[in-house]
C-alpha cells in the first residue's frame, strides 16, 4: 500500500491556512458532546488536553506518574526554538522550515514541517502569557542563544530548566481546566490496549495503578501523547517509566509504526560508571555554545586534562566541521565522538569519553556568567560524576534520548486508524532521521497547542458523538485479553527479573542497533531477540499479586513490549539500506565517515503493519518529495 | 559497602506499617541512593520478598516523583539535592539508614514509601496559573519584563511540586510550596491581573487540604532540593494581606 500522507496541494506557505479554512468545525454546543481521550500529559499531552478542554470538549487525560506535572518533557533542559527574528541574524520561518528539513537529512515531510515553523513564534508568544519566565536582558527583552544545526539564535530558554518551565505552564493551563470541570485527569494510570470499533478508535483500556484494576474508557477519538522508546536501550536519557507500550499496543491493533530505525543518540550525556547504572543523565546541548569538545591527539594518553599541553589536543568537531564547530548537529557530533573512542583515544575509565572544556569561556566571560548560565548543569555534574566542571573538563559521551520514528500520521496527525491520533514524539512527522536541539518542545507544543485543535475538529465533525459503551464486545474482550497478558507474567515465577531482561535486551540493542549499525549484527540480534522474548516468557520472575499496587508487575508488561518492538526496530534498521541522519549503516558511508544517502531507493517513510505474533510485519511506504528544499548531500562543514 | 537498612513497610493505605530491618550488600560509591534500593529489590524478589515500592521516574532530579526521608531528612542529608539524586558516597561501610515515607496528614500512604500528593495538584487548581486562553495573545516581547522580575520569578517557579517541603514542616504546612507558585506569577506583569484572587483561592485549598499553617522554623527551606527560598512567604503573606484589601474585584 502506497500511504498518503493527505497533505493539501498548492504553496507550502499557505497550505495550513487554507486546510484551516477548509477542514468541518464542530458547533460550540455540540462540542461538550464529544469525549476526548489523551494519553500522557507531557508537553503534547498535557497541551492537548488543556486546549481541547478550553474549546469545550470532554477531556479524560491518563498518565502513569502520580502528577501531571511529572511526565518527562520536564527534563528537557537547553530550550525551544521560534523563528521569531529577535536577534535579528536572519531568521524566518523559511530559514527555520529550511534547517529542520536538512537537519533530518532529508527524511521529514515537508508540509509538517513548514507548519511546524510557521506556528513556532505563536508558541512563545503562549508561553509567555502563561508566565513561563524565559531569560530575559536587562531591557526586559527575550533572551535567545544557539543550538546544533543552525547558524542563528533562535533558542528560547529558561536557564537550564526550559522543559520543566513550559510543561508547568501547560500543566497549569490543564489544571485551569480540572477546574473549569472540562478535563477529568487520571493518575497512575497506565494504557494497556487501545480498542477499535468497526474500524475507528473508540477508547482505551487502561490499568489503575494503584489497585490493579482494569477500567475501560470510551472516547470519540484518541490521542496518544506518550513519548519516545528509546528506554528499549535500557540505559538511556529517558525516564525510568518511559516506554512503548501505548504505541506498541496500538500498532498490534493496527496502526501503522514508521521508522522505528530512526533513534537519535545524544552527544552530550554523563558517560557510565557500571553495571548497576539505571539511567543516563543528559548535560545539556546549550553547553556546546561555550564549551569545547576535544580528546588527546595520541592514543592512549592517560594524563589528567590539564597536564595535556593545547598542541597536543584535538578539537575534532572544530577541526573537521569549521563552519559549525561544536555546533553540529547531534548525530554528526554522536558518531565523531566514538570515532575517537574506537581509536582508543577516549578519556575517562573504559576509554568511553571525551571532554567538554570551558577554560576558554571562563576566561573569556568570567567564571560568574559560566555560572548564570550553566549553574545547574555543573551542579548536576557534580553531584554525579563527583568533579567540578569549574576546575577540570566535563567528561561526556553519547547516549540514547529521543525517537523520531513513532506511529504514522498524515498531515492531521491522525494515524491510519480513523479516530487514532498521536502527537510529539510519539508519533514520527517532523524530525526525519535525526532531530535538531530545541526542536521536541517545539513540536510537542505545536501539535497540542495549534495543530489537533484544528483536526481533530475534522474528524469528529463526520462523527456521531457517544455510540459506543463500555459494554460492548470489543471493550469486553480488550479487558479479557490484558487480563490474560497480566496472569501469565504473574504465573511464570522464573528465575530472572524483568529488569535483568531488559538490561540484556539493551546491551544487544546498543551494541547492533545503536551508533553503528551493520547488515552482519542486524541479522544476529534479529535472531537472539525472539530466542530472549521466549526465554523471558518462560523464566521471568514476577513477585505480587495483580489486584494491587505492583512496580515489578508494570515493569514486566513493559519489558514484554520492548521485546517485540525491539524486533521491529531492527528489522527497519536492516531493510532501510542507507545511511542518514541517526541511522548509520557501516556499510554506506562516504570516504570521509559521513552518511551515505540513497534518495534513489530510500527516499520514503517506512511504515510497518502488525501481521500476527510470528510473522513478519508488511512494509506500506510513504513516498518523500522535496519541492522546495532540493534534495542534497548535507554538509555542516 | 554493606549497610543496614530500616525501610517503611506498609501494605496499603489503610494498613498498620512498620520499619523492617532489609541488609544492602555490595553497593559502591557511584550508586545513585535508588540504585542501592534497585540492587536490593532484585535481591528481595529473588529470595521471594516483596521489593520495596516507592515512587521515582526521571533519576535526574527534575521531576519531583522522588519522595524518600532519609534518616529523619526529606531526600537525605546532600543539600538541594533529591533522592534520586543522591549519591552513596555520601554513606560509608556499615552505616544504618532509616528510610521513611513523606509523613504528612495531607499525603497518605498508599504503599511503603508512596504517598499521594494529589492534594497538591488542587492546590494549583485552585488557581496556579494564568487565566489565559490558548491563542490571541500578544507577540512575547509586547510586555517588557524587568530582567530582575524574571530572576525572581523563575527562582520560584523552579519548584518541583515533589513535597518535601510538607514532610520537613513540623506542621505539615503546603506554604513554601503555595508561596512558590503565588510568588512565580506575582513576579510577572502578565500573572498580576489576578494576584489577588489567586492568593486567596490557593491559600483556601492549602487550607482544605488538612496542611498546617507556618510558623516559621525554616525546615522547608533547608529540605528544598531546588533551595526554594523562606522569603517567598513573606511575599505570599503579603500578597495576601493586599488581597484582603482589595477585595471590591470579588
């Protein structure tokens, strides 16, 4: 099946306008008829929710954490972009449509996109009546500073706290809401199976975690709002509770998963320290406007930094990218920093780190401005890594953080399943194969704040609100087979934890489906991944009972689905014969190490259909075409 | 190192609960504190214990699910630091380590180490924002904010909404936590409009709740892992003594 990604025809700058004006309304009085279910309350989630709420819609929003408030967009730390020009350096919206294209290395839709900026002033100009207090100068102006992938300030910020700034003005917006009585929120609740009706979504089952039990919920449409899967690595930048599950869940009902492949791997995370390590800890990205990333020209070079004379150091992403430097993009930065590992010349214990240096912008600004604007970080830093940044490098290193691939959405962000939508990361639209910094809080804003407000209009419109309850059929056997899923784990009573699973399934995962990837190591973990899945089916270990609070018991369901999708996931990596973005085949690369691009054969969005446990999933494509950016060999040098 | 540790057992929310004596084996010095707890749950669930619950998520300090006392301290005896946070270099070779739930009557306890703060979330119901519509708002540099207000502001706004400000309060006070969000959006011009309502609304659901009042020991202040300063309520009482006199708006 060739999949439309139903954009409107015409100018780029005008199709969102136009499609505004011509998509169905719902009248005001009719709004309040209709139930919206909302999955996560991250910034999409808990965006959507608000918004949806405000116009008049029932709104019931889930979330597994114990606060809305909690969900992992709070960890966003640099900032969010807006084409808003302040700086004046030439910014616009084209600019910023233009960057975000190349900077997926030419995998992103480009209607999505350009919408994506257009709405990206609108957002600030939000956060702001909200109260988000974004660094401002001394006139009382916004403040902006640079991230990878562009040569301009666009980055708003909220020192190193950005994401948790502007979810709790989401999350406030929500709990404006609560009040108004249009939004019913649902804590520690977690979506186990999305249910479908004579082809349309119409609500969801999910399990309260508290006292284990099952409740359906109906709704007239869906968005799911659920973030990203790269805690299918185990080790990542991620949240401990973060999965695929909704997502997952959803895909096995028949939504359709694009480019599961495309991970991006963050160059600047803490490197680890040893096996028991539950998480990764993100420093973030705006360190790269002052600190400089270098390693020791000789290998093997066990000196401590300061002992290492500057002829003898080398500023590799300086010295192969000048006209980006440490700006470059995260995947370029990702790859050039194990480059320098695997030729043994990485610093730290295990040789699995490089530095990043702000002696030169301590003596330049001053230590007390480093502070001001970094503080946090190094604090952070400290607390983890036990040494001071202010003194000594900061030693990073690569690690997994976010997913552009997620469940396919045309240009209304409804998935192929009527009725289903899905929004920020969890869905795939607008990063391509690699994302810019700054560009997640953007789109997960966009999409609840200014895009599903719209659509979703559309389609509820064409919708008779309420014909479905919860004793129907579906919603009956939905429960029964969640049901079913939780006995299992509960009855095994093996020997090995979920979490032993899962730390064996991400080694795996890290070691073939991360940085590098090859056709020789997709085709081994493609073969140990289901004898793992078996081996977990039969001898994990699960304590407690299902009719109560049970950590492990949420562990294990996730885990369970991370073991299906990690499948997935590397059967994209190896069908997708091309390198681009933060999907790096070893076997097509340019002379230079850079990625290889097959816009002969590759140029579409992967989707894949869920055809039954044990067969292999159906491959639909949605063909990519570049009208107004041409199709190029990207270069940040 | 090998530690002793005390942990609050409890089954559920209406159950009797106790401290049980839990040893902790082979933890080093780069542990994070819940990655000792992860080590000693996967030795429970192996000897056919129950692991100990208690609430955590983003392990980087940021997302306030974390909510352990630690000998009689909220997130431990590390400054502005949270459990998650805290690291086990802080604690030597057969050190004893009492770990409670957040003690509070506004926080039950719904399993060993989880409480239920959702009495917070009403709080910020009860008026934590700004009453604003998303969309037809003006462009974000229309209204100048005096860079200095915008310091204050998000020195407050970096609460984490995780409560230990509550479990530290003799009283079990919500206040540092009120004043934070009241002082954030009294700092701005754009959360000025409704400062005085927002005042009384929020301080009425601290009330509702069963928090205590303050009484200024400053425990609060001293537990804060974002170091949240005492000063905001001052500004809180202030504005709410205003609000009292500016009651003509209701």
């Amino acid at each position: 099946m060739i999949l439309d990604g139903k954009c409107p025809s015409g100018p780029l700058p005008e199709m969102w306008d136009r499609h505004r004006k011509e998509m169905k309304l719902v009248n005001p009085a009719n709004k309040r008829k209709y139930r919206i279910a909302v999955v996560g309350t991250g910034l999409a989630g808990a965006s959507a929710a608000a918004t949806l709420g405000e116009l008049g819609y029932n709104v019931d929003a889930f979330f597994y954490q114990d606060s809305a408030r909690r969900a992992h967009s709070i960890a966003a730390q640099g900032g969010i972009n807006a084409a808003k020009n302040y700086p004046n350096d030439g910014d616009s919206v084209a600019r910023l449509f233009h960057d975000t294209i190349k900077g997926g290395d030419f995998r992103a839709r480009e209607a999505n996109v350009y919408r994506l900026a257009m709405v990206s002033n609108s957002i600030i100009d939000q956060c702001v009546a909200q109260g988000v207090p974004f660094a401002r100068d001394y006139a009382g102006y916004l403040d902006n500073r640079s991230f990878g992938g562009a040569q301009v300030s666009r980055t708003f910020y909220a020192r190193g706290q950005t994401g948790q700034q502007l979810l709790i003005g989401a999350y406030s917006a929500l709990s404006r809401q609560v009040k108004a009585g249009t939004v019913a929120l649902h804590p520690r609740s977690e979506m186990l199976d999305l249910v479908i009706v004579n082809g349309e979504a119409k609500g969801i089952t999910v399990r309260n975690m508290v006292n284990g039990r099952l409740e359906c919920h109906t709704a007239d449409a869906v968005c799911l709002c659920t973030g990203g899967y790269t805690n299918v690595f185990y080790l990542s930048t991620n949240a401990m509770g973060s999965n695929v599950t909704a997502a997952y869940r959803a895909y096995k009902k028949g939504a359709f998963f694009a480019n599961p492949c495309y991970t991006q791997i963050h160059p600047t995370c803490i490197p680890v320290t040893g096996d028991h390590q539950s998480k990764l800890t993100l420093m973030s990205e705006s360190l790269r406007n002052d600190g400089r990333v270098w390693v020791p020209r000789i290998k093997g070079d066990r000196r401590s930094p300061g002992e290492i004379p500057e002829d003898e150091r080398d500023y590799y992403l300086e010295r192969k990218y000048p006209a980006f430097g440490n700006l470059a993009p995260r995947d370029i930065s990702s790859r050039a920093a194990k480059e320098v590992c695997d030729e043994s010349r990485g610093v730290g214990p295990g040789g699995r780190g490089v530095y990043l240096d702000f002696a030169d912008s301590i003596n330049r600004l001053g230590i007390d401005k480093v502070r001001e604007r970094y503080g946090n970080l190094f604090d952070m830093y400290e607390k983890i890594a036990d040494e001071n940044a202010y003194r000594q490098p900061m030693r990073i290193y690569p690690a997994p953080h976010y997913a552009m691939g997620g469940l396919w959405v045309d240009y209304n962000l409804q998935s192929n399943i009527p009725g289903l939508f899905v929004l920020g990361e969890a869905n795939f639209s607008d990063h391509g194969a690699n994302r810019l910094g700054a560009s997640a809080l953007m789109q997960g804003l966009a999409d609840g704040y200014y895009i599903i407000p719209y659509t979703i209009a559309g389609y509820l419109a064409g919708t008779k609100p309420g014909v479905v309850g919860t004793g129907h059929p579906e919603f009956i056997r939905s429960v029964e087979e969640c049901e079913g899923t939780i006995r299992k784990l509960l009855s095994i009573n093996g020997k090995r934890t979920a979490n032993e699973f899962h730390r064996e399934l991400g080694g795996l995962m890290w070691e073939h489906v991360g940085m590098a990837r090859s056709h020789e190591g997709l085709t081994s973990v493609l073969k140990r991944i289901p004898e793992l899945r078996a081996e977990f089916w039969e001898n994990v270990r699960v304590p407690g009972g299902e009719a109560d609070l049970n950590q492990e018991l949420e562990k294990a369901g996730r885990v369970a689905d991370f073991l299906e999708f990690a499948e997935l996931m590397a059967r994209d990596a190896l069908h997708r014969e091309e390198s681009c973005g933060g999907h790096f085949r070893v076997e097509y690369q340019m002379p230079d190490g850079e990625a290889k691009r097959d816009d002969e054969q590759f140029c579409y969005v992967a989707g894949w259909e869920f055809k039954g446990a044990g067969t292999a999933p159906e491959l639909h494509k949605e063909p990519l075409k570049f009208d107004n950016v041409p199709l190029a060999v990207r270069s940040y040098k | 190192m090998d530690l002793t540790l005390y942990v609050w057992r409890q089954s559920g929310p209406g159950a009797k609960g106790r401290l049980e004596e839990i040893e902790a084996r082979g933890i080093t010095a780069d542990m994070s504190f819940l990655e000792m707890l992860d080590v000693v749950n996967e030795g429970l669930i192996k000897t056919g214990r129950e692991p100990i619950a208690f609430d955590h998520d983003c392990r980087e300090g940021i997302c306030g699910m974390c909510s352990q006392v630690i000998n009689g301290v909220p997130h431990g005896p590390q400054e502005k630091t949270t459990v998650c946070q805290l690291h086990m270099r802080r604690f030597k070779d057969g050190d004893r380590i009492y770990i409670e739930p957040w003690r509070a009557r506004a926080f039950p306890v719904i399993k060993d180490l989880i409480v239920d703060r959702s009495a917070l979330d009403r709080i910020v119901q009860a008026g934590g924002y700004v009453s604003v519509h998303t969309g037809g708002v003006p462009d974000a540099n229309a209204v100048l904010v005096p860079k200095a207000d915008a310091d204050t502001a998000m020195d407050a706004a970096e609460c984490i909404g995780c409560g230990a400000c509550v479990a530290a309060c003799p009283n079990g006070s919500a206040m540092l936590f009120t004043a934070a969000k009241v002082a954030h959006l009294a700092a701005l011009p754009q959360g000025r409009a409704e400062a005085a309502r927002r005042v009384c609304m929020m301080t009425e659901a601290m009330l509702k709740e069963g928090f205590g009042s303050c009484s200024n020991h400053y425990e609060c202040q001293a537990a804060c892992p974002k170091g949240i300063k005492v000063k905001f309520i001052a500004k809180l009482n202030r504005e709410f003594i205003k609000a009292q006199f500016s009651k003509k708006s209701e």
